[in-house]
C-alpha cells in the first residue's frame, strides 16, 4: 500500500492504521471470501485475491491510500472442517475410481460378447459349409491336446492314436 501520509494523518489521525486500513481488510475479506464455496476459495484462490485487492483499493481510496497488492497467505479452517474437505476429496476420487472400474467391466463384457458372437459366427460358418469334416474335427482335438490319455473311458477311444506311427 502507498500512503499520502499527510493527507491520511490530517483526516484521521496516527492511528489510521488501527482505524483505517486493519478494520477495511477484514471487512472486504470478509465479503468477498463470502460470495466462494471452500473449494473455490482454494482452487479460485487468485480470483479471491484479484477482487479483495480491487475492492480494498476503492475502500480506501477516498482517504488517499493507494493498495498496490494483496497478498491471501493462508486459509485457516478447523480441524473438523478440514477433515471434512479431506473426506469429501477422498469420497469424490472414490466416486471417480469406481466409474472407470465400471467403465472398464463395460467395455470388457462388450469385449467378451463381441468375441463369443465372433467364435459362433465362424462356428456357424463351419457347420453351413461343410467343413466341420470328422477329419478336421481331430484334428481340432489333436490341437488342443495335452498330451495325457484320459483314465477313464467309456469303451470307444476318445481320440483314435493307432493309426498315427513315428
């Protein structure tokens, strides 16, 4: 702030700091900080500042003060209250996580329905063309063997080996 000492001190006296300048910054803080949800006050923080410095410098402009900055250091709030700004963060990124979890399930399930639809179109395709052949079909089945014969069978092989040689 830029002061005409003289003019300052010949209206109000050596105390315009305690009756001038303390009583209008509470006062235009007090206004301007109300028209701000919390939130805003942290994120909106240079906003806040820009309007308390103008309103601050048309106060005391009429006594010859002249306010080149303002300068918000801190906002102080309760621990309860800001606990309360914590738990409302963590349950908004709560919120935020579970849309992209179920974003993710959503795209995975059209992922998964687009790909059986794929299998059963090509499946269908086999069957109406005739090449789902009893050749190919063990073929299909030698593909995705292990390797182990099963223990337990119900008399007819289920894959015929003997007619494979080294």
């Amino acid at each position: 702030m830029h002061l005409d000492y003289w003019s300052c001190y010949q209206n109000v006296g050596m105390l315009y700091q305690d009756i001038l300048i303390a009583p209008a910054v509470q006062n235009i803080f007090k206004a301007v900080t109300a028209q701000y949800t919390v939130e805003e006050l942290i994120t909106k923080r240079e906003q806040v500042r820009v309007k308390a410095e103008e309103a601050l410098a048309a106060q005391l402009a009429v006594y010859h003060v002249i306010v080149e900055n303002f300068n918000i250091i801190n906002f102080d709030f309760s621990p309860e209250f800001n606990a309360a700004i914590e738990a409302k963060q963590v349950a908004q990124q709560q919120v935020e996580t579970a849309k992209q979890l179920l974003a993710k399930a959503q795209i995975e399930a059209q992922t998964a329905v687009a790909q059986a639809q794929g299998q059963a179109d090509a499946q269908a395709a086999l069957k109406n063309t005739g090449a789902l052949t009893p050749e190919y079909l063990e073929y299909l089945a030698l593909t995705k063997w292990n390797g182990v014969l099963p223990i337990v069978t119900s008399g007819t092989p289920f894959i015929d080996v003997t007619g494979f040689t080294k």
